[in-house]
C-alpha cells in the first residue's frame, strides 16, 4: 500500500490518514494498527469496485448524520468503519476476512 505523508490530507486535526482509492495520505507516522485500518479499507474498495464504495460510504454517512446529528457519531456508524476499527488491531484479520464483511450483523461486532 503506498502512503504518501503531507501536511494537508486528511483535512482537521482529528484523523490520521485518508484512504483515496487505495493511496494512503497521512499527517505524519503512522502505526500498525492505522495502517491496518487502511489496508481494510482498501479491501472494502476493491470489492465495491471503488466508486460504488465512496457512494455507499458517503450514503451511510449522511443518513447516519440525520440519525445522530453528529458527524463523529455519523463517521463511526458508517458499516465499513464499524469493521475497520473493530480489527484495526488484529493484524491478521485481512487474511481470513470473508467479503462484504462491513454488512454483517452490528451485534457481530459487539454493537447494536
Ligand atoms: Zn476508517
């Protein structure tokens, strides 16, 4: 995966690093486990073929806004975020991750 570090993606001050189609753009080091996070992101990518990805992530995100009106509670509602950081830390996940995993049942991940 390619990371590329700069100083203005992701824009604000409250994350790390921006997964664009696959290229990782961060604001200083990253670990592990953000790394990680991105790599399950870009699997998400790859099996949505991208676009469809972005579409259904930003689709997730405002009707969780509507939901929560709040974006930090809208951003970690989003299905592909649930997944991302609920394995963020278990570096092996990728490799036994079954697809569209971002789908499965909430109660899976331990949330409702
Ligand atoms: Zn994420």
């Amino acid at each position: 995966m390619k990371v590329i570090r700069n100083k203005i993606l992701p824009f604000g001050k409250k994350f790390l690093a921006i997964n664009l189609f696959g290229i990782v753009f961060a604001k200083g080091d990253c670990d592990d486990y953000v790394l990680n996070h991105e790599c399950i992101h870009t699997a998400q990518m790859r099996e949505w073929i991208y676009l469809p990805f972005y579409i259904l992530y930003l689709l997730e995100w405002v009707l969780n806004y509507i939901k929560y009106r709040d974006h930090l509670k809208a951003y970690h509602a989003i299905s592909f975020e649930i997944e991302a950081y609920c394995h963020q830390n278990d570096l092996k996940y990728l490799k036994e991750r079954k697809r569209f995993a971002n789908y499965r049942k909430r109660n899976d991940y331990g949330r409702n």
